[in-house]
C-alpha cells in the first residue's frame, strides 16, 4: 500500500513537470521578430533622426544615400553577372 501511494505521488510529479514545460515558453528571448525595418535612426527625436555616416542627415541627404547604395549595388549585380558569362571572377 505504501508502494501504491508513492507511485502515484511519482506520476503526479511526472504529469506536473510534463504540464508545466508545455505551458511554459522555454526562453523570452526566442520571440518572433516582427520589426524588419531595420533602418538606422537615433531615440534624440520621436520617430527617430536618420543617420548618414558620422553624422545627422539634412533634408534629403538621406534619400539620396539610399539611392546612391541602390545604384551601387545594382552596378556590381551587372558586373558580376557578365563575369559569370564570362566564366571570370565577379
């Protein structure tokens, strides 16, 4: 009879533990990312100071930085693709 009542306290604990590490999510620092922006702002204003380089962009400068890095990528997709064809280094 004593065996009895530890098996059952035994099987109690084991379906406890089981409950509890379903419930319970494993880490907080494994949520989902949800933000892809990924742009490079400041906390100095709401909304956040856009960033050229080493220092605050003035209007429109941060734009043409976008369009600038677009372009330049852009070129190296063409040169490396016609170095493919090719069959030289990119």
């Amino acid at each position: 009879m004593v065996k009895l009542q530890h098996m059952g306290l035994l099987a109690i604990a084991i379906s406890s533990i089981l409950a509890l590490s379903i419930t319970l999510p494993a880490a907080t620092a494994l949520i989902q990312r949800d933000n892809f922006d990924d742009s490079h702002t400041t906390a100095r204003f709401l909304g956040g100071q856009k960033i050229c380089g080493d220092h605050l962009c003035k209007p429109g400068q941060y734009d043409k930085q976008l369009k600038r890095l677009n372009d330049a990528q852009h070129s190296v997709s063409i040169k490396c693709r016609e170095a493919l064809q090719n069959k030289t280094k990119c």
